[in-house]
C-alpha cells in the first residue's frame, strides 16, 4: 500500500477544522509571524528554492512568478483563484471547505512577498459552503487582526476581500478572471501585457490558484529544503490527486509527485470497480490529453513525465474509465461542456466549439458519417491556437486524443453505429 | 429609455446599503460592485428583477444594459421569478461515468418534466448542468445551495418526500 503524505492535507478530518481556534491549535499563523519579520524579498528567495509550482494547471514556478513584479508599481493586488471548474478537478474544495485559514495564511505571507495590501479571493459561484466557510474564516482573520489595517500589530495594512463567481467556467483563466472581478464579462484579455504589469484596475497583479498558495505557509515554515525532500527534483512538493470515475474509491489524495499512476489507481483506489479492465485515464483534468491504459501503466506523476508522454499533470484531476466507457459517449459529455462554456469572443472557438459538439453529439447518437469524422479531426486542429487565450487548446487537446487513440471507435460509430463497448453499465447507458 | 419615467420599486435594505458601502472601497471602480450587488438582490429576492438590474447600474454608475449582459453571461443570476427548489443534476464526465444519467431520468420521471423545465406549480426546475467539483462522490447533485452526492433512485425518492412536505 502506498502512504499518503499528508502535509496539505494534514489537519483534514479534525473537529472544528475551519475556524481559527483549531488552526491556532495545530500551530496556524505562527509562520506568517515569523514571514512577517523577514524581509519581502527573503521570502521570495525561499519559495523560489522550493522550486513549487502552480497547481492550477499550467504549473509555472510560482516564486519565478513573482519576480515578474515590476520594481517600481503604484499598486500590487493578489488575486487567488477559486474557480475550480475543470472537470475532474475537485481538490481546491477540499481546502475551502476545511482548512479555509490554510489558505489564508498563505494569503498573508504571499503579500507580505509581493507588498500587496489587497488580496482578491475569486471563489466559483456554485461553491455555497465553501464560500460560507471561506467568509467566516475571513471573518475571524479580520477580528483577530490579521487581516485589516494594522496587520498582526505591524502597521501594516492588508485587505481580504471574496468575490463570487455567477457560473463561467472561463473565469479561471486568469486575465478573464480580473476582467470579471472589474464587473465585466469574464472574457480572457489579450496578452501582453501580462497581469504582473497590467493587471487588475490596471494595476501589477499576481495570481495564483488556492492548493499553491496552501503550500506556501508550509514551505515557510519547513523550509525549502524539507519541501524538496518530497516529490522529483522539477516537479517538488506532495500535490493533491482528484480521482473520479471508475475506480473502487473515489477521492482526493495526497502523494508526493513522482508516484505511478497505476499505484494511485490500483493501490490508494482499491483498483477498478467490479474488476473490470482498465481502459483510459485522463491524469489532468478534462481538457489534457486522453491516455490508454497501456501508456496509463507507464506514466509517472510529475509535471514532466506527463509532458514527455504527451499529455499533462494539469489539476491532476484524475479520470479513469473501465473496459465499458465508450469513448464517443464520454467525449461527447466533453465537447457538450466546452461548446457551453466558450466565451464567444474569437470566432475560432466560439463557432468551433459548437461545431465540435454537435458533430461528436452526432457521431454518439449513430447518425455520424466518415465525413463528419473528418471534419471533426480538422476542426480540433484548426482552433487550437488561434484563440486569445489557451480554451481553445482545451478543446482541441481531447478531440484529438480520443479521435488519435480510439480512431477504430468512432470509425464504427460513423459505419453503421456500432459500439462495442455498449455491453452494460449505467455509466454508458 | 422610459425608465427613467417608472418608478423604481427595488432598494437594497438598510443593512445592504452598509455592506455595500463597506465594500465600496474594495473595488477600484464602481462596475466592480456590479457582481457583488447581483448576488445581494438575489439572496434577498430569490431573483434578480429587472428593477433591480437598473438600481445596480445606478448604484454602479453604468448602464442597465451593462448590468443585464453580465447578469446574462453568469449563468447563475436567476431572471426569472424564485422556483423553490432548483436541482441541478451534473452531467459532466465524471459523474457520467457512475450513471448520472438514470439519476437525470427518475427525477425526470417523477416529477413529470424533462431538464430545462420547471414544474407547473412553480415549485422545482429541473436542470442538467457542468461539473461541480464533487467529482469523487458522483452522481450528484445541486439543490439550491446544497450538494447531494453518491445519489441513488432510492436516496431521491426520499428527498422529493422530504421537498414534498413544506
């Protein structure tokens, strides 16, 4: 049995885990005291020798991210990212709903970092408890002085303020992410000029998704070295896995990357329900590329392993799908998500995504052609890249992998709609 | 525009007006309440009126029609009268994969609509929406503000009992 490692997660469980008392308890803000006192740039230095790396998706190194900042700014805002809205993706939850101060240390700390005084909290509008528990907990920080105008007794001001989301799975792009916070529609901007100089209000900004901001009170207090102990020298640190779909038990857990992903699935899972075969996993979050279960049994959990095999770690949201999944059936659940979910600001991705989905809803339902196929294939390449920002990739990326990697599937559903992976289950019904 | 001639019939409770100006120096512009205020008239009314939309842009200093396309592109905003029970039904992959679909056709079923429609009473809407983020508990489902996971035929027939008694 593999062991969890439980940094991330390790007060999950407890009574009373969300209210400060019970953080205060296990030790919580005794670090941001101490990061207080350092000096801004010092801090940065420590997160940089972590080498962490954002846990939203891209996985660009967060303290590098920093030091994008330009030296002189009128204003540095930190916008976090609680928009989890990938499918598959079901781990920042998780510390909204029960280490809310977790986060919020690592609010204080990051700007303390970056000097920022005003820390926006976007949090997705479907997340009802976890925003009652992330606004109490901001609450009890407010009381307790640590967030307002005179911050753990420094004089130091530091704002803390949550914005809801109202439905738009583009918000999490980060650009379309400021533009709704400024009141208007979430559509991604152009870039550059990239949020670290232009950012919200037009002001310098950082972003940063929540399960990497977590992470920052615990490589404050370890230090960058105990942090690096865990995970591969380019991807370090634990992260939190979010395993949905056919497996024996679902859930999130925490591992150091670097761990295979068939000891996830096979050993923290319980294996694939009712025995049956495993047939393909996405390891990132809908929008990465699809692996069979051949290239699943060999891949490694770190960013870079999942990259040379072609596909992403992402939110590392994990889905697996046994021998009775049918492939155009599960990628039509997708494309049906994405043609809901495009903006509609640049044309490519607007009409393609819509296209897309009607074809592959088409092709599921039996009454597909060759030719639609086809036509399929070439849309996925044609709008990827040719969009303002990256939706349109994540379009792409599944269209072409399941078209790729289980072309014969969708070849039998264009000649005569046979499907053979149609013998049972609800799932595919 | 004629409004300007109607008389407006929302205004935000004393309470909201202290939030609101709470909030006032949170945002650097005022549009940026714009969000913020569409979620108070919602919570207080269940819906966000056409009324209210036109007293959020003034507060905001923007125009009603700015305020109507945000409250159109957030598919959240409620611009229709309050139904008292919303269920929404993810219907994203994960939950696919555990059969979110036979959960999506008994409601159907037993509350004689299909998705996308409120019963005639007024009472439930019916929807199949995107992932949730309660990708491990699937199938599940959304009623109002609350999460109801690892959902079978049996676990909905005994909520419709209990949505059935008040």
């Amino acid at each position: 049995m593999i062991e969890q490692v439980r940094h991330l997660t390790a007060r999950m469980g407890k009574n009373n885990s969300p209210t400060i008392e019970s953080y205060r308890d296990d030790g919580g803000y005794e670090t941001a005291m101490k990061a207080l006192a350092m000096e801004p740039e010092e801090v940065i230095e420590v997160v940089k020798a972590s080498g962490l790396r954002g846990r939203g998706g891209a996985g660009f190194p967060t303290g590098l991210k920093w030091t994008f900042l330009p030296k002189e700014r009128e204003k540095t805002y930190l916008c976090v990212n609680a928009d989890e809205s990938e499918p598959g993706t079901f781990k920042d939850r998780l510390i909204l709903d029960f280490d809310p101060h977790l986060l919020l240390e690592g609010i204080l700390i990051t700007c303390h970092a970056l000097k920022s005084d005003h820390a926006f909290i976007y949090i997705r509008g479907e997340f009802c408890r976890p925003y009652r528990r992330l606004r109490d907990a901001v609450r009890e920080a407010y009381d307790a002085g640590l967030f307002g105008d005179n911050v753990m007794g420094t004089g130091r001001t530091l704002h803390c303020t949550i914005h809801r989301g109202g439905g738009a799975y583009i918000c999490g792009e980060e650009t379309a992410l400021l533009n709704s916070i400024e009141g208007k529609k979430g559509q991604p901007r152009i870039k550059p000029p990239f949020p670290t100089n232009h950012g919200l209000f037009g002001k310098s900004t950082v972003i940063n998704n929540v399960e990497t901001l977590a992470n920052v009170p615990l490589i404050l207090r370890d230090g960058a070295e105990e942090f690096r102990k865990y995970g591969t020298e380019k991807s370090p640190g634990t992260r939190l896995f979010g395993v949905s779909g056919h497996v024996n038990r679902p859930g999130v857990y925490e591992f150091p990357h670097g761990i295979r992903l068939i000891d996830l699935i096979e050993d923290a899972c319980g294996g694939v329900r009712d025995g049956n075969a495993l047939k393909a996993v996405i390891p990132g979050g809908s929008s990465v590329p699809i692996l069979t279960a051949d290239e699943a049994r060999e891949l490694i959990l770190c960013f870079d392993a999942c990259m040379a095999a072609g596909t992403m770690l992402g939110s590392a949201g994990v889905i697996v799908m046994d021998e009775t999944t049918c492939m155009v059936k599960a990628l039509d659940r997708l494309t049906h998500f994405y043609g809901h979910e495009s903006c509609g600001q640049c044309t490519p991705c607007r009409e393609g995504s819509g296209w897309i989905a009607e074809i592959v809803s088409k092709i599921a339902s039996g009454s597909g052609t060759p030719a639609d196929l086809d036509k399929l294939v070439d849309l996925g390449r044609q709008i990827s890249g040719n969009t303002i920002c990256v939706f349109s990739d994540a379009v792409s990326m599944p269209v072409t992998s399941f078209t790729t990697k289980f072309r014969s599937e969708f070849e039998d559903h264009v000649n005569g709609g046979v499907c053979v992976a149609k013998k049972t289950t609800a799932a595919t019904a | 525009m004629a409004a300007t001639e109607r008389k407006k019939t929302f205004r935000f409770s004393e309470k909201r007006e202290k939030e609101i100006a709470a909030l006032r120096g949170r945002y650097e512009y005022p549009q940026g309440l714009i969000m913020p205020l569409l979620w108070m008239a919602q919570y207080d009314e269940g819906w966000v009126s056409p009324e209210a939309m036109e007293t959020i842009a003034e507060i905001c200093e923007t125009s009603p029609a700015w305020v109507y396309s945000l409250a159109t592109f957030y598919t959240m905003f409620e611009l229709e009268r309050p139904i008292r029970y919303q269920i929404q039904v993810c219907h994203n992959l994960s939950c696919s994969l555990n059969g979110s679909e036979s959960i999506l056709a008994h409601l159907e079923k037993k509350l004689g609509i299909r998705a996308g429609e409120a019963t005639e009473d007024g009472r439930f809407r019916l929807s199949a929406v995107e992932c949730l983020a309660s990708c491990g508990s699937g199938p599940m489902m959304q009623v109002n503000t609350e999460y109801y996971e690892q959902l079978t035929p049996e676990k909905i027939d005994a909520l419709l009992e209990e949505f059935g008694r008040d």
